[in-house]
C-alpha cells in the first residue's frame, strides 16, 4: 500500500491528523514538546481543551501502554472516550473498516486513535472520514508509531536538555520496528548527528543505508559512550519464522549492566515496553538507576494530551 505521508496537515500547512514524523519541521516537533511540558508543569490538571469532542480508540492489536495513555489523556481534555472492543465488534460478521468507520462517524465521532497490523492503514482511513474529523496513528505495521516516539523525545530532552550533540543508540529488530523508524526520523529532524543503530544483520532493513545513521553489529561498541540507549523488544508477531534464537540474541544484544558500562556514564536506558526480560534487558538494568522506562509511559500522558489539543486547535 502507498503511504501518503503528507495527508496529515491541510493546505495551510496545519496538522489536523498525526499519523507519522516525517513531515514535520524541528519547531512543529518542539512545540508539542512544549505544549506537553505545560500540561507536566500544571500535573496534567483536567482541562476542557476537548469538551463535547468523542475520540473512539479502535486497536486492532494489542496494547497497554498507549491504549490507556489515550484514554487518560482524552479524559484529562474532557472528551468523551470510547474504546471499542474489537474482538466483539461487527468486523467479527464480515463488516469493514471503512463501515466500521462511517458507522462512528454516524454517532458523532470526532477522532480516531487507530492500531492495526497492516502498514497505512491510519492513513487510509484519514482519507475516509468526513472533513472535520481527525485520525492519530497509535501504531501501524512495521511503518510508524509517532506519539511514540514523540514521548521518547519529550524524555530525552527532560533527562539531557538538548538535542544536539548526542549519541543515542537503537538496539535490536530495527527491521520490524515501527517505533525504530520514527525515532530515527524524529531524531534526524531534531539534528542529532550520531546515531547508532545495533543488532544482528539479518534484523536490518534493507534501505538502512539510506538512513542517515551508523549500523554496529557488536552491542558493546555501538553503545560505547552514548548518552541515550534505547533497548527494542524481538518482534516475534512480526516474523514469519524464526529469524534468531532468544538465547542467541541474549548473549550478543541482550543489555546487562556490564554491558552498558561501555556507554556514557550518565547514560539513561529507555525501551518503548512491553519489555522482554532476559531476552534484550537484564531486570538489574530495566529496574537500575539509569533506566527511564517507567517515565517514558507517564510522559505518553502529556504528550498524547498535547497531541490531541493541537489538531483541534488546528481544526477550529
Ligand atoms: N510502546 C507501546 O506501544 O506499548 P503498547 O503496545 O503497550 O501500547
């Protein structure tokens, strides 16, 4: 399917989706950064940035983290949230997207939070709904999950106060990973030049050379002295066999606390979760004084909050 990633903004140039990173300038990524810094600075107090809007959350794979940041931050706004049980939903008769879409659409639905297996597919349905109403990609495919990687770079920042002149480190299936590919492209829009990406060949994809980063094949040198080493999970789902064994992979990527003695001394430790314990982390290392892997999922909050007050506001 042909992703068309410019279909998130209207013809001012405004963003009345968010459905991936590319697209965005440096400015319009720091201005959500700091629109979620507000909504942290006031304990993301109940506001009514949403009032009388209904988001439908539609997650057609599993989640908890970003399932239930939307929920929370749609409330915090005060819209009206429903969560609509796919595994008991008219799709189960045979009923499409589309259909399923406009049905909502019937019942004054005013956006979508949408994951689904199949690449494109937030973007599809964008091109779908009625004129005012707005979509947010909470994970397509192997293609993006940008709210994401947008609360990975709210904690960066808070933890090393810059961007510029970092080195971050990506681990892992970098080839089935929608989080891998928007981190890069929020990292690269945000200009930080040293970018690392880690793990075995045969979980690269094919156009990394077209990336602007540096591939490592050993853990231990591609994390050396880097300040920010983000641990991604196997995705199995994703795989049509098995690519490597777990043993295997614990042995050369999984991150022990020997291991990250390599990197920069101040490092901060980050995974988007659900994390794998003893497959690409150590519990000494998930749980030690340099992760901030708890931290990342209260950021998902604000962000997703300040996601959310940007497209209306867009929209009014
Ligand atoms: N990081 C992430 O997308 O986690 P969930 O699958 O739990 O939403």
């Amino acid at each position: 399917m042909e992703i068309d990633k410019r279909i998130q903004f209207n013809s001012d140039g405004k963003l009345i989706h968010f459905l991936n990173i590319e697209g965005l300038s440096k400015d319009q990524i720091i201005e959500i950064l700091d629109i979620a810094e507000n909504f942290i600075e006031t304990s993301n107090k109940k506001n009514k940035n949403l009032e009388n809007k209904t988001v439908a959350s539609l997650f057609f794979e599993p989640s908890t983290r970003t399932k239930t940041t939307f929920e929370l931050a749609s409330k915090k706004l005060s819209a009206d949230f429903i969560n609509i049980d796919i595994a008991n939903s008219s799709t189960l008769k045979g009923e499409s997207i589309i259909d399923m879409i406009k049905t909502l659409e019937a019942m004054s639905c005013d956006m979508f939070v949408v994951r689904h297996s199949i690449s494109g597919t937030p973007h599809f349905i964008a091109k779908e709904v009625g004129e005012k109403i707005s979509v947010i990609n909470a994970g397509d495919g192997i293609h993006a999950h940008p709210t994401q990687a947008m609360l990975d770079m709210f904690t960066i920042r808070k933890y090393k106060n810059k961007f510029e002149g970092l080195s971050v480190a990506i681990v892992g299936d970098i080839l089935h990973s929608r989080v891998a590919k928007s981190l890069i492209t929020s990292l690269t829009t945000l200009n930080v030049k040293n970018i690392n990406v880690i793990g075995p060949k045969i979980l690269m994809p094919e156009n990394l050379d077209t990336l602007k980063v540096n591939y490592h094949e050993n853990l231990e040198t591609g994390i050396s002295k880097c300040d920010v080493v983000i641990m991604l999970r196997l995705q199995k789902e994703r795989m049509h066999e098995a690519l490597i064994s777990t043993d295997d992979y614990y042995q050369n990527y999984g991150l022990t606390k020997k291991k990250l003695q390599s990197a920069a001394k101040d490092v901060i430790v980050m995974h988007p979760g659900p994390i794998n314990r003893g497959i690409e982390i150590d519990s000494e290392v998930a749980d030690g004084k340099n992760s901030v892997i708890l931290d990342q999922v209260t950021s998902g909050i604000s962000i997703r909050m300040a996601i959310m007050t940007l497209i209306i506001k867009n929209r009014a």
